[in-house]
C-alpha cells in the first residue's frame, strides 16, 4: 500500500510538473508573441484602427491638387548643389537596410533626403514588410542636381517602387504612402512619386490656429490676437446658443515667428475668418426649423463655397447676435505667426464668425471633453494663485488683475502633445484629421 501510493505520489508530481512546464512554454509564447505586436518592428503590429485601405488607381495623385500647392508639399524652394555647404549638410542620408537604394550613379545620392522625409520614408518602409512580409521598399530616384526646380532637388521627393517590382502593387504601395504621412502622392506609370512639405516652414504642427491679425471681442473691446493674454475673456458661443464672453484659459499653441499653411473663408457681407486647414469651424447645415446655433463644426479646410457659417451681428439694444451667412470665397496663404486660445466654453468668436478652439478631431463635443483636464488644471491654478494672495492680504477686497491676467508663453502646451500622442490609441482615426 505505501509502495503504491509512493509510485501515485510519483505519478502525480511528474504530472504536475508537465503541466508546469506546458504552462510555463505557453506565457512565453504569449509574451513573445505581444512583444513582437509592439512597436515597429518587422512582422506583425498592433492595428489601432483597423479599416480596409483602397489602393490608388493609375495616374490618380492625393490630396487632389497640384504638387507645389500650400496644401500639398509647397512651392520650390531652390535647388541644392553640392556646392551649397550649408543647404546641402542638412539632408540626411538614409541607410535604413530594410530599404533598397536603387543608386544607378554609384553616389549614394538617392540616400539623401530632409529629416521628414526620411522619417516618411522610413514608415513606409515598415509598412510594406508588414504587408508583404519577403517584399522590401525601393527608392529608385531620391535628391540629385539634376533635377532642376523639382522637389527632388530640393531632397524633399522620392520615386519609389517594391523591391519585387510586381507593378499590381503598386496602387496599394500608393495607398501606404499616403497612409505613412507624404504630404502629396502620385501613382504614376511604372512607379510611385512622394513628396514632403519644406521644414523651414511649421507645416506639420498638429494644433489648428489663428493669425495674429486675427480679432476677437474682449471685455474691454476689440483687439488681435497677438495681443490677446490668458486671463482675459473674449466673445464666445456656450452649448445652449447663447453668447457670452469666456476666459481664455491658455494658449494651446502660439508662435510669433513661425511660418505655416491657413485657409480664409470671405462670407456674402465681406466677413472673413482665416485659420489652419485643421482647424474646426462651425457650419450652419439645419432646416429652417432648427435653432440658427444648431451647427455642426468641421474643418476649415473642408468648407467650400455655398457653405453656411455662423457669424456675429449687432443686435437690438447694442447686443449681438448669431446670424448665417453663406461662404462666397476659398482662398488659401501662407502667414507667419499663430495662435490657439482655449477658453472655457472651447469656443470663440474671430472676425465676428463663430470658430471652435480645438482642430484635427472631428467633434467638437469630444475635443471639449478630452481638454477637460487642461481647462481644470488651468482654473485650479488660477484659484490657488487667488487664494494666496488672499491669505497675504486679508483685508482686500478682489484679486487684482495681474495675477489674473498673465502673458501667453510661447510653444505648443504640453497637455495637447501628450493628447495627440495618445488620440490614436482612444480615438477612432475616422474622427481625426489625417493631414
């Protein structure tokens, strides 16, 4: 009997053990298998937003406009030469190996490009071994001064091609650059042309602005932006439709010098508003039946002529008041210097047309929502700085206005880059703006 259960005993450790080990092999795998999911790494990724992607068709090119357009990659900006030291030391060679030079010169010139679009390219490049895992990208012409004004000369283009050269790819390779963040992309025959916007311009700041010449209403009157401060309240539309003046909170992004693309939209009374292309913008599209503050915001860049926005007029009594107007005019510039106030409603009122404080999402409810935290942290500061300066001066009777008015610091604030990093991991990327 002891001999039998000892061998039982026996039996049952060795199984124990087995299953120990089958447990142990498989959280291995697991982990090994969610280590490769992670990062860009080759073979399989973490989709954040699966959706199915259509491929480019022959000779078609996005965004659908002219290459050199402000909305694409830009006017040239002049060739670099060798010659040109300084221009030419800021092109960055490419030696990623999961990238396949073509280099007919034997110069490693097709290796030379701007930092965006070397990184673009780079993207790509993991892109197409996820899709086609023994397939790698091919740069067939890069920079080169042979190529007179063309964006190649300029480092800022790439023809590319797979390294199968299997052209029924090649819609879908399309597809993947633009995916990858090229600013414009054309399918043409026997290869596929990217290009990237110049760095000298801040074409590729997330957040979406106004000018510095840009008017708003504060308590005091008119005044440009550029010399709008925190703590100050300007005209602003609340949820119920109602105008009211809200406290600008801080500054999303501001810079005086920077330099980027913007969209001005001229309704039928000559009111004219100008603001990034990702910039929301409130677009009156109700029945007649609805309340005239019933309006859907969208962005900037989608507006288009007979479109309807919301603008501000003098009422009865010296009051304002919300009226439609319809767009009669696009235009589209470049400007330096801009700026993103976010009060506490997250909406505001420039050149007398009613505008959204937040860009590139899709939603003006969940943008209002996401920046919750900043508009809290903003206010809690405000409130802590007052109740200070209270307890410092007991027998006063209200805060004075410096330490509720404070001068904007320039830059883009850190709470919208942390949220940006993050919306593609909380937010559909049908709700985001691609550009």
């Amino acid at each position: 009997m002891r001999n039998g259960g000892s061998g039982g005993g026996g039996v049952v450790a060795v199984a124990s053990r087995s299953r120990w080990r089958i447990t142990l092999t498989l959280m291995v795998c697991v982990m090994t298998a969610g280590i490769e999911c992670c990062g860009p790494l080759r073979g399989p990724s973490k989709v954040r937003n699966p959706r199915k992607l259509k491929p480019l068709v022959f000779q078609q090119h996005e965004p659908n406009v002219s290459e050199f357009s402000i909305t694409a990659s830009g006017p040239p900006e002049g060739r670099i030469d060798r010659n040109d030291s300084l221009r030419f030391m800021q092109l960055a060679p490419n030696y990623n190996a999961d990238i396949e030079f073509k280099d007919e010169e034997g110069t490693g010139a097709d290796r030379l490009m701007t930092q965006r679009c070397k990184e673009k390219l780079n993207t790509l490049a993991i892109s197409v071994m996820n899709l086609w895992p023994s397939v790698r990208l091919r740069v067939i012409d890069g920079w080169g001064d042979r190529f007179g004004n063309s964006l190649h000369s300029e480092g800022r283009a790439v023809d590319i091609t797979t390294s199968d050269r299997d052209k029924s790819k090649y819609g879908m390779l399309a597809r993947l650059a633009v995916e990858a963040g090229f600013d414009w992309v054309n399918y043409k025959r026997g290869y596929i042309h990217c290009s990237c916007k110049s760095e000298t311009k801040i074409n590729t700041r997330s957040m979406g602005c106004f000018t510095g010449d840009s008017i708003v209403t504060t308590t005091s009157g008119k005044k440009p932006m550029k010399d709008l401060n925190v703590g100050e309240s300007v005209l602003a539309l609340t949820d119920d439709g109602q105008l009211r003046f809200s406290k600008v909170l801080l500054f999303l992004d501001r810079s005086t010098t920077a330099r980027t693309d913007y969209v001005t939209l001229v309704t039928e009374s000559g009111k004219s508003i100008t603001a990034t292309p990702s910039h929301l913008v409130l677009r009156w599209e109700k029945p007649e039946r609805s309340q005239v503050w019933d309006a859907n915001p969208v962005l900037a860049k989608s507006i288009r002529v007979n479109d309807t926005l919301l603008t501000v007029v003098d009422g009865k009594a010296g009051r304002k008041a919300l009226r439609t107007e319809r767009v009669v005019e696009v235009r589209h510039m470049e400007r330096r210097g801009l700026y993103a106030p976010l009060t506490v409603d997250g909406t505001v009122i420039v050149d007398d047309i009613v505008a959204s404080c937040y860009a590139v999402i899709h939603s003006q409810r969940i943008a209002h929502w996401a920046f919750l935290p900043a508009r809290m942290a903003a206010a809690a500061q405000t409130s802590l700085k007052g109740f200070i300066w209270r307890l410092a001066h007991p027998l006063a009777t209200s805060v004075p206005n410096q330490l509720e008015i404070t001068a904007p610091t320039e830059g883009i604030h850190w709470y919208p880059k942390l949220l940006y990093a993050i919306s593609g991991y909380i937010i559909p990327a049908s709700m985001m703006d691609a550009h």
